[in-house]
C-alpha cells in the first residue's frame, strides 16, 4: 500500500503519476543528498498547505449557514476565509507545476553548485527554498536612462530564446549610445548603467526559472576561477576544441545553464565583440554586474 506524503490518500494497486486528492506529484524521483534536502523542503510546505487547506474548509462549512444571530464580524470572517481558502488551492496547483519543473532543471544546479565555495552553495540553496516556498516578489523593470523592457519580457515569457537573445544586445549597443557602430568598447562595459544590467538579469532569471542569467554565468566563472576556456566548455559554447557559433548555441531550455544571453561575443565564442577578447569582456561585464550589485 503506498499513501501520498501530502495527504496521506492510500493507494493499493498501481500509484498515479499525480495524486487524486491534493495532485502532488507522486512519480518524481530524486537522488542525491542535496536534492533529498530539497525534496523535504517542498513536501513539508505542502504537507502544511494541505492541512491549513483542510482547516479553512472545515471552518467554512461552520459558517457557511450562520444562524439568526449571526454578526456582521462573522460574515466577514466567513469572506476572508474564502480568499485566503482560495489562495492556497492556487499555491498548491502553481507548487505542482513548480516542482515538475524545478526538478527538470535539478541535475543541471546540482552540477554546478560543486564548483561554488560553500558560502556560495548556502545562498543558492536558500534562494531555492525562498523560490519553493512562493517567496519571488515581483521586481519593476528599472532603467537608468528610460529604457523599455517590456518587450524583452514579451519575448522570454514566449519562449522565444534566440530572438530575446538577439534584442538584449540591441539593447547593450542602446543603452551604451553604439548602434551605428555594433560593437563596444572596454569604456563602454566597465561604465554600463548598473540599473539597467540588473533588469536584463532579473528578466532573463526569472523567466528561465533561473537557468539563464549574467548571475548564473558569474556564479560558473568565479567557479571556475575565472578560467574562459573551462568556462565556455561549462555553459556549452565549446565542445572539445571547437569553439562554438552564434547560429550553433542551443536556443531552447535543454542548453546548460548560462548558456545564454550572449553578451560578450557575436559570431564565435573566441572572438570578442569589439576592442577587448571574449575573456576579456566576460570578465569586465561580471565584475561590472557584482559592482553594480553591491551598489
């Protein structure tokens, strides 16, 4: 006999992949230590869920036909728990998808948080579990000098990786006055408006779930000490010796993380987009981006 870990519903034949009652996903698997720590992060926040859910319902059906000398303060009480009973059957369906998706991507974090130091592993671990537990605020899209990003964000939250890839540099040559010129120079990065760097990261963040992002690609080079070339082979824009073209990166969410946007070359991984070589420019655009942060 198998019983769900949220709601406890008993199976005694074959377990659905989603549970019938509270629709946790019962076939999903895990197996290192780091995600075992996760995995009971996510199942004791819908274990409570559930049971502040199961709670709410039971005080509802109280109130639901209150007598004749009901007050004023009980009808109200009765309408906020209404809202928040349907607040948390909206976090338990988003949670379903969340998770499906969170371990979709699990593998690839683990990897990676090999290479932090451990300072680094505690602070992503607990953005993760912030991420779990619905703690993402919404974040306006600021600007320095009037930039609009709402059609970035269109573009991300569609999908469509290699065009939102291909209008974040029109917007780096914008927002660094070089359209007419299509490249930048070493001035131009180390004095990039450090609002603006902080939106293109945030958009690109969130709306890959945290697989892409300048703080996902600063997190893998401080990794890895700074070296380019370990680098390139560690978010998939060299394979072996073969450094990789613009038109050959992977555009979709199978691609490593950091794997995008591409900010520090156009036409070939080893080459640079302007006065400065590929290595050089990451490295400038990073430390421009944790300055910016710090600020």
């Amino acid at each position: 006999m198998f019983k769900c870990p949220v709601c406890q519903q008993e199976y005694l034949e074959s377990v659905p992949e989603f549970c019938s009652v509270c629709h946790w996903n019962l076939q999903s698997g895990l197996s290192e230590e780091i995600e075992v720590d996760l995995e009971s992060v996510r199942l004791q926040w819908a274990r409570e869920k559930w049971q502040e859910l199961n709670v709410l319902k039971q005080e509802l059906e109280r109130m639901r036909f209150p007598g004749q000398n009901s007050s004023l303060n009980s009808l109200n009480s009765f309408s906020d728990l209404s809202r928040r009973l349907e607040t948390i059957e909206a976090q338990l369906q988003q949670a379903t998808v969340e998770r499906t998706n969170l371990n979709n991507q699990l593998e690839w974090v683990l990897h990676y948080l090999e290479l932090l130091d451990p300072e680094r592993v505690s602070n992503t671990i607990s953005r993760l579990e912030n991420w779990l537990e619905g703690g993402v605020e919404e974040t306006p899209l600021m600007s320095e000098v009037g930039m609009d990003y709402q059609p970035l964000s269109e573009l991300l939250a569609a999908g469509d990786w290699k065009t939102s890839d291909q209008y974040t540099w029109q917007i780096l040559l914008y927002l660094a006055g070089r359209e007419a010129e299509g490249w930048l120079r070493i001035e131009d990065i180390e004095n990039f408006p450090g609002a603006d760097l902080k939106t293109i990261d945030y958009l690109w963040n969130y709306y890959s779930n945290g697989l892409f992002g300048l703080g996902v690609q600063q997190q893998i080079f401080d990794g890895l000490a700074g070296d380019y070339p370990a680098f390139c082979d560690a978010v998939g824009w060299r394979e072996g010796e073969n450094w990789r073209y613009y038109d050959e990166l992977i555009f979709n969410p199978k691609a490593p993380p950091g794997h995008l946007p591409v900010i520090v070359w156009r036409k070939r991984a080893c080459y640079g987009m302007g006065s400065g070589t590929a290595a050089e420019n990451i490295s400038l655009f990073l430390n421009r981006f944790i300055s910016c942060q710090n600020s």
